[in-house]
C-alpha cells in the first residue's frame, strides 16, 4: 500500500489558524514547503477579507500570485512567525516550510470532494459536485481521482464569489480530462470558454505583474485548456502526481545558483509541464544573455501561470535563473534555468514564440 504522502494543492492549517497551500509533492523529512493563502482576520496585515467559517473571518496576505508575492509573504513570516521560513541547503535559499510538528490539520482534496459527492451544504459545493460528475464522465475516470482544493477545501469559501479549482490526480487521469474538455464545453451547456471580455480582464491582470506583453499575455490565456466557466462560475483544473509517479527526494539533489539567463530553445519533452512545478527538457539551447554552459538539460516553472505552455517541439523564450544541479545518487551535474525564483525578482519568463509579435 503506497502511503498518501503530501502532495500540491493539499492545505495545511497552524496551530495559530493559519491556512497554507502546498507546493509540489517533493518536501524535506520535517518541513512541508508551502505558501500562506489565507490568514484570521485578527492577524497584522490581512487583506481581502470575505472568508468565513464558524464565525471567523479570513483574508490574505499573498498580494498577488508571483514570485515577488510570495516573498512578501515569506517577509511576513519572517518578521511575525520566523519558525516558518528556513534555509534550505539543498535547494540553497530561504524558503517557507511549515515544521510538520506545528501542522495541526492536515487538507486533502480527494476527501473533501468525496464529502461534497456525498452531500452539498451550499449553491458553490453542487455546482462543484455536478462539474466533477461531467468531467469523471467525459473523460472516463473514476471520481476518487478528483479533488477540490483552495477555499472550498478548507471549508472557508463565499458561494457569492469563490471559483472552483479542482483537482485531476494521476498522469493518464489528467490527460484524459485534457483531451475531453474541449468536446465537453462544445456539447454542454453547462460549460462556456472564457469569453473575450474575461482574457482581456486576465491578460491585463498578467502583463501587470509579470514580464509579459499584453498580446503575449492573450495567447497565453487563449491556449490555456484547464480555464472555463460552469454554471457561469470560473473553475481551474489541476494535474497533480499520485505517489508512484513522483521519482525523487528532496535530498537528492543540491542546486547552486550561478546567475540570471536568457535563452531561446526547443521543447524536447513536455510531459511533465502540466504539473507544478512544471518542467520542459530541452534541446538546442542557444544563450541570448547571461552565463553560458554547455549541459543546460531544462527548464523548470514554480510559475503555475507557466504550466502547459509549450508542448514537444516547440521553441520558447525563457528568462530564470541559472542552477548547477549535483545528483547525489548519481554523481551527475547538469544545469537547468528556474523560472518563478527569488533572485530573478520578477524579470523571468517563458515564452512560447508563437505569442510573439513579429
């Protein structure tokens, strides 16, 4: 029996009531990596108050979903609960990671959705139990590898405005869902694409916090298959790993920063870009700026705005920062340049060139 470990997307509320949402299913043994979503109303800094449970009221401090977000978030911590953020001497940075002896509820997706299935308690949870009903359906799954994460899963969400980010577990689960949705929305009713008014909104909201044009931005939302409507309500799809999928430890690897980069490439494999992080290896690597190094093997996205953005053979601009990977069970180096990092300080990209003008 393969033992139901932390994975992306799960949450994990403190001691103190503060709610952090999980990045990727790879963690040290005594830290979950994670970032603060959603904080009591009582706590200094809360903004974008409008979630409640049991009386209590909840907002944010995360300004924006980005790098430069997180660390202001990580800033907070640092200041209020620095028993939060550690320096990772593996990943080789200061980083957020929830000690797992001050984790005091541990949030599945898998489970609260097969709640929701079981019993709805508001307008919000049916439309999310009739949307994994369509999409298990549609692409021939079983529902117990759909999850709901984010408000809805911590049972904190408002009906009058949450959207429903669900969860898709398992490689060949997602991609089934992924090759069903466009002929889902086609045929029901139920289902709307983003309109042209709401890619707009998005790409506006995009372009102003990252380094993107706001026709690259476009393209971007435009391509994106895990965006829609339901019921009039916008919903997210997340592909995460199941257990066996995931090949590696934290400890098994050291990562060394060597600069800041820009190359132009071509995707050589993009299996692994639909999950977070996501991860492009590529091929004839040229170096617009920066360091160059002959071993450059990929390219990897803490972004999840990045995810799916280029598939197998296409070339795509990358800005990010440049790592030296040492594999310790191999005794292999190689480099790789990561989008989504702390010292790019918000300059990093990916771009496929098709967005491009020109």
């Amino acid at each position: 029996m393969i033992v139901r470990k932390f994975r992306d997307r799960d949450f994990i509320e403190t001691r103190e009531g503060m709610f952090f949402c999980v990045i990727g299913n790879v963690h040290p043994r005594n830290r979950i990596i994670s970032y603060l979503k959603y904080v009591p109303w009582e706590v200094k800094g809360a903004k974008r108050l409008g979630w409640r449970r049991n009386g209590r009221e909840y907002g944010r401090i995360l300004p924006h979903y980005s790098a430069l977000g997180v660390q202001k978030v990580k800033d907070f911590l640092k200041h209020f609960f620095p028993n939060y953020v550690y320096f990772d001497k593996y990943l080789n940075i200061e980083i957020i990671g929830i000690p797992v002896n001050e984790i005091k509820t541990h949030y599945r997706p898998e489970v609260r959705m097969q709640e929701i299935l079981k019993k709805s308690s508001d307008e919000l949870e049916a439309d999310v139990a009739f949307l994994a009903r369509e999409l298990a359906s549609a692409g021939n799954i079983s529902k117990a590898y759909l999850g709901v994460t984010g408000s809805i899963l911590i049972k904190i969400h408002n009906p009058k405005f949450s959207d429903i980010d669900l969860i898709v577990y398992g490689r060949e689960n997602a991609l089934r869902i992924k090759n069903s949705i466009s002929n889902l929305i086609n045929q029901n009713k139920s289902f709307r694409r983003l309109d042209e008014i709401t890619k707009k909104r998005l790409a506006k909201e995009i372009s102003q916090i990252h380094p993107l044009t706001l026709h690259e931005a476009y393209k971007l939302i435009s391509e994106r298959w895990y965006n829609g409507f339901f019921r009039g309500r916008f919903f997210s799809i997340h592909p995460v790993k199941l257990e066996r999928e995931v090949n590696e430890i934290h400890e098994q690897k050291i990562y060394r920063f060597k600069g800041i980069v820009t190359i132009k490439c071509k995707v050589e494999d993009a299996s692994e870009s639909m999950f977070l992080p996501s991860k492009y290896l590529v091929k004839e690597v040229r170096f617009l700026d920066g360091r160059e190094v002959n071993n450059l093997r990929e390219v990897v996205s803490y972004e999840g705005l990045y995810c799916d953005a280029a598939a197998n053979g296409d070339i795509i601009y990358v800005r990010g920062k440049l790592e030296e990977v040492n594999d310790l069970t191999t005794s292999e180096t190689y480099h790789r340049v990561q989008v989504g990092s702390f010292e790019a300080r918000g300059s990093d990209f990916i771009k496929n060139v098709r967005w491009i003008k020109g």
